[in-house]
C-alpha cells in the first residue's frame, strides 16, 4: 500500500510533470474511481485550467489549479501517478488520463480500484474531505505528537496507524519505526514513558526521511522491511528470529529481542 514516501514521490511526479502547465484533455477511462462526480463534470471543471504546485497531507496528494478547484488523489492499495507522453500505450489499469501542454500526459492508473479522485470547489471543500485526518506524520511537531499518544488507549501500532492521529504512517512504517524505537507494537500508547515518546519520534522523523529519500520504503538488508517477508525472517540488528502476529487485521513483524518493552 502506497504509504507518505510513496505519495510524496507521486506530489513530486506532479509536480515535474504536471506544474505550470493546461489541462488540455480528461479522459476518464473507468468513472468507478470518480468520487461524487461525473466524467463529464471532471471534464469541464479542470480542461483550460492550469496546475499549480502540488500538495501532500498524510496519503492523500492535492493537485491545485490556479484560482480552480483542487483535485484530490488517494491511492488506495494499488494506486499509482505516472508521467508520460499521449501517444504512449495506454495500460489496462490506466484510470484517468490528463493530456497536458508541452506533449505530457499524467496517468492515475489503479488495479484494484479501492479509492481514486475527488474534486474540491475550493479550500473548504478541501479541508471538508480532510477533517478526519490528524497532523502529517512529516510535518507534527514532537509536543503535538507526544500529546495525541499520551490520550489514546490501544496499542501503539494501530494509534500510529489511525489517520485521525497522525496522517500517513501504515503498516510497513510503523513496524519499521517501532522496530528502530525497541517498542513492541502492542504497547499501550498511553502507557509510554516519555522518553519513550521522545525516542519514537525521533525515529519516526528518521525514518521518514530516509523512505522520503528513497521514494518508497526500502526493503533494505539493515531495515526490518528487507527481512519481514523472508521464508525464515531474522532481525538485521541482532539475528534473532522475528515474530508474526496481526494487529486489526494487519500482518505484524517484529523481533521480541530488541523490542521488548509492551503490555
């Protein structure tokens, strides 16, 4: 699942691709990713307009026009936003096609379809599809974040992957960040200490700038991502072997030697 490095290497595609020029054409190949409203009206509202710089909060990219609605990409589980040319082949799972000047053309291409496009009027209809979600992981700062941990009562792996606390952590980050924190993920949130609080924002920052880096979160040998889908999964840091579980439905690795603080 596209986590905030993935959505923020899509706000950079954008913006390479897509800023500063007209929307010329919109071609809507599949309306089952549209979100209250029509091919038709996409259409309309965007094609003359120009895109301005683009915006990331938490998952969601937000791809201004000037003095024009804002459309509003989630990608789900599969989505992705890539730069081409029109007369490019188009892919079976290419959704939405904007032909753009200067021969560019921005493709939101999606397989399984699970979110998609919105489109805002203006700054309230975005901050209406935003409301529900909490500060951007990239940007919270430390007081805020160690406030919205200390006042949640479930463990710190699903308080961390609750967009309504903290907007675009998922399941691959958070293990990787509790990992590096030595912080089991069925601690209590509450329950942290607060250098523990400290410690895990300090590693969460890290962590995200270095996946931010690297466009995605790296499947790097001295990274628990590198090792969580081995057929034998050890620890990078220690070589103890890691363990399975599933917390709100999600799979969950981590390593009961360097993580050993929880419930």
């Amino acid at each position: 699942m596209p986590e905030l490095p993935d959505v923020e290497g899509f706000r950079r595609v954008l913006e390479s691709c897509a800023r500063g020029r007209t929307v010329r054409r919109v071609d809507v190949r599949d309306a089952g990713v549209l979100h209250g409203i029509s091919a038709r009206r996409l259409a309309g509202a965007l094609e003359g307009r120009r895109f301005t710089e683009p915006m990331r909060h938490g998952k969601w990219l937000l791809a201004h026009t000037g003095g024009g609605p804002t459309v509003m990409l989630h990608f789900g589980m599969t989505g992705l936003l890539v730069c081409g040319r029109p007369g490019d082949p188009v892919e079976t799972h290419d959704r939405v096609l904007f032909t753009l000047s200067g021969d560019h053309q921005l493709r939101y291409r999606d397989q399984r379809k699970l979110r998609g496009l919105w489109l805002a009027g203006d700054e309230a209809d975005v901050a209406r599809l935003l409301e529900r979600q909490g500060p951007d992981a990239l940007a919270v700062g430390r007081e805020e974040f160690e406030s919205a941990l200390s006042s949640r009562r479930g463990h710190i792996k699903t308080t961390l992957m609750d967009q309504a606390v903290l907007a675009g952590l998922g399941n691959l980050l958070a293990d990787e960040i509790l990992w590096r924190a030595g912080l089991r993920p069925d601690s209590r949130a509450r329950d942290l200490t607060s250098a523990e609080r400290r410690s895990l924002y300090t590693h969460m920052r890290r962590t995200l700038r270095s996946a931010v880096t690297a466009g995605c979160v790296p499947p790097r040998d001295s990274w628990l991502t590198g090792h969580r889908d081995d057929e034998v999964p050890t620890c990078p840091r220690c070589g103890t072997r890691l363990l399975r579980t599933r917390m709100s439905g999600r799979g969950t690795v981590w390593c009961p030697q360097c993580q050993p603080s929880g419930s």
